[in-house]
C-alpha cells in the first residue's frame, strides 16, 4: 500500500497530535497557516468505513482543533471539508478531513468557494526544512492545549484531549475541550 497517511516517515514527520483513533498532521501543501488534515489511524478510503467510535473521534477532534486553532490564530473563518473518490477530488485514498483557518486578504491568492480543489499549478509540497518550523510550532500549540494527566503516546506530538474522560468531554480541572488534510 502506497498511503501517506500509513507511511511511517510521513506521520513521523508531520504527526501534531492524536487520540486512540485519529491523527492530526500537517498539510504538506498549506494555502495557509494552521491547514491540517484530520485523518483515521485505520485505513479506509470513505466515511461510510468509519467505525461509530472513530467517527465520534473524528468529528470531536475537528472540532477541538477548531477551538485550539481559533484561539492560537485568531481566524476569520474557517473552511472544513472532505473529498470522497477521484472525481470529487480525493487525492489520496484514505479518508481525511481537511481544516483551514482563514485569514485577513487571503481571497486574493485562495478561490472563495470549492477550496481544496485548487489549481494543482499553485500547489507545492514544503519541503523537509520548511515543514519542521511549521510541524514544530503546532505541536507546541497542542501540547499547550491538553490536560497535564493526558500521556503522550509520540514523542514530540500531543495527545488529543478528551480521551480519558470520554468523548467530548470537558476536563475537570480546566475548561479544555477535546483536541483533535489530505496533501491535495
């Protein structure tokens, strides 16, 4: 199998936080800061795949990224959204929920509408330097954002919040919600 979502190297690389179920990486093509994938551990290829546990995580962990993300950035929108089969415009085939913060100005280089269909010409893959300041920055976002019993199963990357006192959940101690792209 041929999936960056499953190569080692590449979750290694852009891996900024997950959960039991759900890992959160880097966008290696970002129209903007803060553009991450929301991806299954568990290779499938379309939401109908999903297990019930790993679409509550799914949808949990956008929403706590959302929240995370909203705070750090100071957003003015955000596009959420996934492709399902070739024609639609998935890329790659396993399953991932695209997370974009919206800034100030950037409708003069972003098209308004049908977002992660853009020109394939003005896509470009960072490159190992430019990824790590950007993978490093929100793993530090992330595990800023999380309880201080929450473990943290990878090294440099947090663990999605929540987990330990069930899904959706608010911690007890502070008022963190849960935490939670396809390279297209």
């Amino acid at each position: 199998m041929n999936c960056p979502f499953c190569d080692p190297r590449v979750v290694e690389s852009q891996l900024l936080t997950e959960n039991e179920n759900i890992r959160v990486l880097q966008n290696i093509r970002p129209a903007n800061r803060g553009q991450c994938v929301i991806v299954p551990k568990r290779h499938v290829a379309t939401i109908r795949e999903l297990t019930k546990d790993e679409l509550i995580s799914l949808i949990t962990s956008v929403q706590s990224v959302s929240q995370i993300l909203t705070t750090y950035l100071k957003p003015i929108g955000i596009n959420y959204g996934f492709n399902e089969g070739q024609y639609a415009g998935q890329m790659v085939e396993h399953f991932h929920f695209h997370l974009m913060p919206r800034i100030e100005g950037d409708k003069s280089t972003l098209p308004e509408y049908h977002l992660f269909h853009r020109d394939p010409s003005i896509k470009r893959d960072l490159s190992p330097e430019e990824l790590k300041p950007l993978v490093d920055e929100m793993r530090d976002v992330f595990s800023k954002n999380r309880p201080e019993t929450s473990p943290e199963p990878h090294a440099g990357a947090s663990r999605i919040v929540g987990d330990e006192e069930g899904v959706g959940s608010e911690s007890k101690k502070d008022h963190h919600a849960s935490v939670g792209d396809e390279t297209s």
